[in-house]
C-alpha cells in the first residue's frame, strides 16, 4: 500500500509561483470553483518520483538528497519542467526546497529542514510537525499546521474513494490522493494522482512534507 509518509509531507510554507493566488479564497466561495492542480505520480514509490502538473503549472520532485550519506534522506525540489524522461538529473542544478531527514532505513520519524523562504534554514522534529489527531489514536490520522496558521489533518480512506485525503478544520476536502484503478492503463506514470484544490494551493509544500513523513 502506498506510504501515509507520502501524503503527508507534500504540503508547507512555501508558495507557488505568482500564477497562484497567495493566500487562499474565502471559505464560503468554496475551493472547487477554479481548476485544482491535479499532479501524476510518476512512479508511485516513496523515495523517487516526479510530481507533475496535468496542465504544466508546476513540477515537483522528490529524490534522495545527494548531499546525504544515506537513502533515508529525501530532497524537495520544485522543477522548472516536466521531466521527459526517468531518472534524469536536473535536480543536482537547483536547491531543495526541503529536506525529509528520516530515522533510519526504514523511515522512521526523523527532522524536517526547510530550506527556503518564508521558513529559510528551520528545522523540525517530525513528530512535531505531524501529529496524531487523538492521544490514543492510530497512524492514519495526522493533523499538522501549515504556513497559514491552519490546522489540517490527512486521513486515510475516510471519505469517498481517496486513498488519502486532506481537509481543513471545517471538514472541507483541500487535497487528496488517488491510486491508479486496477483496471485501467497507464502508460509512462504510475496512473496516482495528488489533486490540491486551487484555493489552498499555496499550501502545496507543506502537504508535500506531511505527504511523505506519515
């Protein structure tokens, strides 16, 4: 099953180009209004994909760091293109956005590094960012405050059919994750998709973080 660590670290403090609004409609006009960013998962797997746009908007990747000793330290880039092919290596010539440092082989909790403004050269304990939603509750549900001041929570086959989905302190869907249904194709990308509503897209770091630690 896809990792509760993806969904969880893909969003943060960190805003998207000057195409998207910085701070996020009102609630009572509702986020569906404008087309949401529906980024492909190129390859499905937690410690190497590309993060694409459908509309070319914006173009995420998230790789081993290459400054790291170890594959349990995962890089954040936001690419200035779609990558035409597997593997390629244009992330050595930019700088991350963030850095996921996990605990170990098994990507344990470790710290998260946002490298980047508005939240250049702070570090945070996982387990800080993300919580559970209850003392005594499971894994698969997680709250974290993003670069709004909001609380939101990523759950896990709550509503709908989303694998995964992340909604806001008045219960509304601002993001979810889709696995690739079995009986349909996919050709050159693993058929999951992240879609983030346009309205708290500038959120989309701090979700990509949270995407991949829970």
């Amino acid at each position: 099953m896809w990792s509760y660590r993806c969904v969880n670290i893909l969003f943060g403090p960190i805003s998207f180009p000057s195409i998207v609004q910085s701070s996020p409609a009102p609630f009572d006009t509702m986020m569906h209004t404008q087309m949401p960013f529906t980024f492909e998962d190129r390859t499905g797997q937690l410690k190497g994909s590309d993060y694409d746009d459908i509309y070319d908007r914006m173009f995420i990747r998230v790789t081993p760091y290459p400054q790291a000793s170890s594959n349990a330290t995962l890089a954040i880039y936001v690419m200035g293109r779609r990558s035409t092919r597997h593997a390629d290596m244009r992330h050595l010539e930019r700088h991350p956005s963030v850095v996921l440092e996990f605990g170990g082989p098994s990507l344990g909790l470790g710290t998260i590094h946002f490298l980047k403004p508005p939240a250049a050269n702070v570090s945070i304990p996982m387990n800080n960012y993300l919580r559970k939603t209850a003392l005594f509750g499971g894994s698969l549900s997680r709250k974290f405050r993003a670069s709004d001041g909001r609380e939101y929570r990523w759950q896990h086959k709550t509503i709908d059919d989303h694998e995964w989905s992340c909604v806001s302190e008045e219960n509304y869907i601002i993001a979810h994750y889709d696995l690739r249904p079995p009986n349909l194709p996919a050709y050159g990308v693993s058929g999951n998709t992240l879609t983030i509503y346009d309205a708290f897209s500038h959120l989309y770091m701090g979700e990509a973080v949270v995407f991949h630690t829970v």
